[in-house]
C-alpha cells in the first residue's frame, strides 16, 4: 500500500469508528489498538485500570503484528488474557514507520471484519 492510501484508508477508518461508537471526534491510534485489544481479550467491562488499558493496546499490537510473522498466539492465561510469542523482532526504526506499519494492519484488521460481517 502507497502512503496515501494508507492516509486515506486510515481516515475511513477512524470515520467507521466514530460512526460506530457515536463519539464526538475522530479517534486516533491509541484509541483504536484499545478497541481492538478489548475486541481481541473478547471481554468487555465498564472499566479498565491503567495497566489493563496498556495490556489490552498490546495485545492489539501483537494482534496486528501476527500478520506480518511478528508473533505468534501463544494462548491465553487463566484470567483469560491472550498472549504472544515473538517470533522474529520488531526493528523498524522511528516512530512514524512504526505508526504506518500499524496503521495498515488495522486497516487489513477492519477488511477482514467487514468480509466476515458479509458472510
């Protein structure tokens, strides 16, 4: 995928999002690997401590890394948390490539929801 249209595929995204969560703003990376982590741990509680937020952006993280061979689902604990093997490292450098890497796997993420939805 080309820059724009990871730029104009993201934006698409973030208007799904607010659509559906009916928020005010657009919501941006964090707030999206949140809702994937909750949508991914496949609980949903009223609220979540600060750590369990951090956990549940990491799991999103993982998630969206699998695609590309990153980690691997190792399974989940007795509290039913998911967990990741790390297969080979992350090692992209800087925090804007890091953010497109993201970036393009929640906008595969979201792809293969809506196709499943379809079926």
């Amino acid at each position: 995928m080309d820059d724009w249209e990871i730029d104009f595929k993201w934006l698409e995204v973030r208007h799904k999002v607010k659509s559906a969560t009916k928020g005010d703003s657009l919501p941006d990376l964090r707030t999206i690997l949140f809702l994937i982590g909750v949508q991914e741990f496949g609980r949903i509680q009223d609220t979540f401590s600060k750590e369990e937020k951090q956990d549940l952006m990491h799991i999103a993280a993982c998630s969206l890394l699998e695609q590309d061979g990153y980690y691997t689902f190792a399974g989940r604990d007795e509290d039913g948390w998911p967990h990741f093997e790390i297969d080979k490292p992350f090692k992209v450098k800087g925090v804007a490539e890091q953010e497109k890497i993201l970036k393009k796997n929640i906008i595969l993420y979201f792809n293969k929801l809506e196709v499943a939805e379809e079926e």
